[in-house]
C-alpha cells in the first residue's frame, strides 16, 4: 500500500512540473526606514519620508517590475519560427519598515498598515506575473513568420502585453485607490 501510494505522489509531481519553465520568477524584498514612536507620528513620516514619489503623490509601498524575454529564431521553409522562449519575471517589493520599538497598540496598529500593504503590492506582483505568462503563450504560439520581419513582430507583440499590463496596473490603483479601498478590488484582479 505504502509503495503504491509513494509510486501515485512521485507521478503527480512529475505532471504537475512542466518539462522546460517557460517563466522564471524570481522575487526580493527591501526597506525603507520610517520614524516615530505613535501612530500619526508615522503616518505623517510615511506621507513626508517616502521615497516613492511621483510629482506631488507620495505611496508608501511599490512593487517594480522587470520582464525579460529570451528566444529563439529558427528557420524552416522559407519562414521562421519562434522557438525556446524563456521569459524572465524580477518583481521588487519595496515596504516601509519602523525605525524603533514601538508598544504594543502601535505595533499592532503597524501590523495592519503592513497587511494591507502587502495585499496590495502582491496583487500588483500578480498583474505582472500574468503578462510574463501571456508573453510566453503568445510567442509559444506564434505562427511562422517572414524572417526578415520576425524580431520586429515577436517585439511590437511584447509591447502590446507590456502596455496592456501597465494599464492594468493603473486601472487597478485607480479602482483601489493605491491600496487605500483594498476592499474594492472584489475578485477582479487575481
């Protein structure tokens, strides 16, 4: 019973690991350090002190990312075809981290702020994780194509899914207020 059972996990592993990672996710996590000792002392430090300012905005949590996609062009019957596409996804979580002990009723005001940061920024982590995706499926699929015109193609198609997740991005912030109505997201974005 136990070598069945062994032999049954060993092959559900093995079909839920795909033969060759198409995507390659890699992720890291830094700090920026914000003073004060009571909560609106540091909700004030938090909107004065970040470093995450666009114009007059200032947020107090990011998520950058950078997609890279590597591939490769083969020629078959007058046209080429695009083959071993790896697309490479570095996502930057970027959150604020207290400078000081703090007591207990801030701490756990803190921890809150943190979640809900958090939640945010993965789910931007997760916008972007499903464009790499979509670039990987779309030029797996991609029909062969005229050589002389192939890079150009497999390049404006990138574009297009890189702009379309920029505009989810912000469709995304704008519908949860970077964050602030989390609330409001209900289902719509992963």
């Amino acid at each position: 019973m136990m070598k069945r059972l062994s032999a049954a996990l060993a092959a559900l592993l093995l079909m839920a690991v795909p033969a060759m990672a198409d995507v390659v996710r890699t992720v890291s996590t830094e700090y920026y350090q914000v003073d004060g000792l009571m909560p609106a002392t540091i909700a004030r430090n938090l909107r004065h002190d970040s470093p995450l300012t666009e114009g007059n905005k200032t947020y107090q949590a990011n998520t950058r990312t950078d997609i890279r996609t590597t591939y490769e062009i083969k020629p078959e019957g007058g046209q080429c075809r695009i083959t071993n596409v790896v697309v490479y996804i570095h996502l930057t979580y970027l959150y604020p981290r207290l400078k000081h002990s703090v007591d207990f009723k801030t701490r756990k005001w803190w921890s809150k702020l943190n979640r809900k940061l958090e939640n945010h920024e993965l789910i931007h982590g997760e916008i972007s994780t499903k464009a790499a995706h979509e670039i990987s499926d779309t030029l797996d699929r991609f029909p062969p194509r005229n050589c002389a015109n192939v890079k150009k193609e497999v390049s404006a198609e990138i574009r297009r899914i890189m702009n379309r997740m920029r505009q989810d991005h912000i469709e995304y912030d704008r519908l949860t207020q970077h964050g602030l109505k989390q609330e409001r997201n209900m289902g719509r974005y992963p």
